[in-house]
C-alpha cells in the first residue's frame, strides 16, 4: 500500500505545545482537534501507552497514542508521521497531543545517529547538513534565524525606499573589489567570464540611469582559500544611494544591524569569538592614527618595510607600498576592535572607488567596519569623476604588475558610464554570512553556511 501523498490543515507544533501549556497536569481537552505532522525522535513503550516525541520545524512535543485509539504502532526513529488529537497534559505536567489517529507519511531507510549526542563529527556535520539540521535542534534555530536576518534586511532597505535589483554573475569583466575570479566560458559568447567577486559597478551603473536607492542581495564568488572567515561561494547585500556620502551611509549600516540583531536575537547584544558585543554602541578610529598609534604609518616604502620587519612581521609576500600598509593595519590594530568600530579615512592606493577627504587628498573617504577583529562590512563615498576613475583603475594596473594579483583589472565600460554623469552617492557591502556568525555567536563561517564547499574525501 503507498503512503499518503499530502497531510493537509496541520498545525505547528509550536503553537499546539503552547495550548498543551495552558491546561493542568492530567487534563485533555477534548472539544480541541489538532492535526500534527513531523519526525518521530522518540518512543516509551508503557504497556497499552506509548509515547512518542514529534519534532517539526517549530519545536518538539509529545503524543501520547493509547492503544485502544491508534492500534500497535509500526514505527521506527525517524519515520514521518501524521497525527490528529487534542492538546494534553501528561500526569507529569509535559505539554502533549492525545492522539486519536496516526498514519505513517514517510519511512526511514537509513538509521540515525545517536539521537542523544547528535552527530559529534564536525566535519560530517557540513558534509550531510541534512542530517545536522534533523538531529539537531539548534542548528535549526540558527538556520531560522540566519532567514530572519536576511529579511529584516530586505524590510528595512524597502522600508527606506530602496529598489532590490538583479544584475549579473556571469560578467566580462570582474570588479569591485580584490580577489582571484573563478573563470569559466560561454560558448554561446565564445569568450571566458567571470564569477563576480562583488555586485558594485554594475550596481552603480544604475546610479548613473536615475535607480538613485539600489540594493541587491547576492551570491558572489572568489577563488580563495577558506578560513574561519573566508569563503569561495559567499553572500553579501550592497547598497548604493544616490546623494549621501559615507558619513550617512554609516548611519544607514548602523540601524540595518540594529534591524538585523533584533530580528535575530531580540536585542542588540550578542557574545562573538568569546567577546561580549553591543551593537547599540559604536566607536570609531581613523586609519592612519590607529597605524601610528602602534608606529607603523609612514608613506615611505622601504621605512614601512623596516618598522615591519623590526616588530617581526613576515612581509616577504608584500610587493608594494599598499600591501605592506593594509598587512599592517590586519597585524595591528584589526585584531584589536573588539567591539563594532567604524576605521575611516584609508588611503588612497588601497580603495580605486573611493572619493578623496576634503582635507587630505592622499586619503579618501572609506570605512570598514569590524567587531571582535573581524570586518564585515566596507563602505565608500563613491568616486563619480570618470577620468579620475579611469587614473585609479591605472593606479591598480601598476599594483598588479608590482605582484598583487587580486588588484582592480579596470573596467572601461564602467568608465564610459560614469562620463554620462553620475551622482554622489554612497555604497556599501555587508558580508550576510559574516553578520550571522556575530549575531548568532558562531566562530567560523561553515557553521551559518548551509551547504559549506569542502574538498573531496577521494
């Protein structure tokens, strides 16, 4: 006999547990149907009673299946099963079902893991997530609460007035940033294109035909090594907003966490890499002063070099002026920022979209902002002068030809789009799955991404 196809009008458990609550230790109430579906996790067999433990999406509660009413239960861990029944105590005050009727939806093949300790092998806890998230309670709330997250984001920029767009994976050119693309190629073009390593020139080509507000939240992709923090297949929002600068654009970030924290956790607080962190409370540091602070900021090259080399600092990787101030700034003062820190004013050699200070033209008005030595986001005032653009994107050039392989390629399209007139605006790029290991309190990225890329067992 096939099994049902559709178990319709079921109710959560979470919310028949809640009704079981309100009642007194012993008492059903009878003139209440509930219908449940979900795993069975649990089984108690006391003479003619047996108690089952059902686990849905929303929580765990017990049935409890008398004989006389369901029959002998064939049923083994992990079976799917629909039941009808009225919301119950037992005599021992645990909230229940008392099930009139039970039919089996689905039937386990394959044996669970020790339904006590779960699965205790991290490694096959990312390779089979499908098992993870079925022995595991809390994995399932944080997958729920990494979704929260992510649409508390999307509400609060449409509540803005932003506009979510789409733009390209694939493209002809990669760009916003510095990493090593993935290639692949389009036979249909005949040519190679890129994985995107971020969304923002063609997000801020939208600038230029009049969007003004765009955000879009994305997969993006760079040919990288993993680390607690790093991953080649990530997700990140970008927002850009015509007629702000960075000063506004790290306001607007500052209430999208507010907005994501709450989502997620009720609050602003959360305890992250074994800090305590309060995202109602921000401090804030200029680049350069965090580096002389620890005697590093110099614009000499080989000076840099020396004062590195002295405070026993590998630089034999760094080619270039550039390399040698952002290996300083991730030595020194990165892992420092425990609490959530705006760093603002870099240089100009380490950010092509950026515009310069009103004060200083040698540093341009950019911030990144980090939380317990970790930066998840990075933000600008955007560069809108086509032929200073195009001047950076030759700056980079000759960063790639010192050895910096993930330095800007250029885009002469992107160029040619801002000639048309672009207007000031601010961007900014917040790495989703950074976010949700803060607020979720999780010390390296696989644990708040669903289905992590892992290197083959063969």
């Amino acid at each position: 006999m096939s099994l049902p196809k559709r178990f319709p009008d079921r109710d959560e458990v979470a919310v028949v547990r809640a009704e079981a609550e309100q009642l007194e230790a012993g008492a059903t109430d009878d003139a209440t149907k509930r219908r449940l579906a979900g795993r069975v996790m649990a089984r108690r067999d006391m003479g003619k009673l047996v108690f089952l433990d059902l686990v849905d999406r929303s929580g765990r509660i017990q049935l409890i299946c008398p004989a006389e009413r369901t029959g002998e239960l064939d049923l083994h861990l992990g079976d799917i099963v629909g039941v009808t029944g009225s919301p119950a105590q037992s005599r021992r005050g645990e909230p229940s079902l008392q099930v009139d009727e039970l039919e089996v939806l689905a039937r386990i093949r394959a044996p669970l893991p020790d339904t006590f300790h779960g699965i205790e092998d991290v490694e096959l806890r990312y390779r089979k997530r499908y098992l993870d998230l079925l022995m595991s309670e809390e994995s399932r709330d944080d997958a729920i609460k990494r979704a929260r997250m992510v649409s508390a984001i999307r509400a609060y920029l449409d509540g803005e007035g932003f506009l979510e767009v789409e733009t390209p994976i694939l493209q002809p050119r990669y760009g916003g940033g510095f990493a090593e693309p993935f290639v692949t190629r389009s036979e249909l073009l005949d040519t190679e294109l890129y994985l995107r390593i971020a969304d923002e020139l063609y997000l801020k080509r939208l600038i230029v035909g009049g969007l003004e507000k765009v955000y879009e939240l994305s997969k993006d992709f760079r040919n990288e090594s993993y680390s607690y923090k790093h991953s080649p297949e990530f997700t990140q929002v970008e927002w850009y907003e015509a007629y702000a600068d960075y000063k506004d654009t790290a306001a607007r970030l500052k209430e999208l966490v507010r907005h994501a924290a709450e989502a997620t956790s009720g609050g602003t607080k959360t305890t992250f890499r074994g800090h305590d962190v309060d995202f109602s409370h921000w401090q804030e540091v200029r680049f350069t002063e965090a580096l002389d602070a620890h005697g590093v900021w110099t614009r000499d090259e080989a000076e840099l070099r020396a004062r590195l080399t002295e405070a026993g600092v590998d630089i034999s990787s760094d080619r270039s002026w550039a390399q040698l101030a952002d290996h300083a700034y991730s030595h020194f003062v990165e892992p420092e920022l425990t609490q959530p820190t705006i760093v603002y004013d870099w240089p100009l050699e380490m950010s092509p979209f950026a515009r310069t200070t009103d004060d200083d033209e040698t540093l341009v008005e950019r911030f990144e902002a980090v939380v317990s030595g970790m930066e998840f986001a990075n933000a600008f005032s955007e560069l809108n002068d086509p032929e200073e653009q195009a001047r950076r994107f030759a700056m980079q050039e000759s960063e790639r030809e010192a050895g910096d392989v993930e330095a800007e390629p250029g885009d002469p399209d992107y160029v040619e789009a801002m000639s048309y007139g672009m207007a000031p605006n601010g961007g900014c790029g917040v790495g989703i799955d950074r976010l949700a290991m803060v607020l979720l309190g999780k010390d390296t990225i696989r644990d708040v991404i669903l289905f992590p890329a892992l290197r083959s067992r063969e």
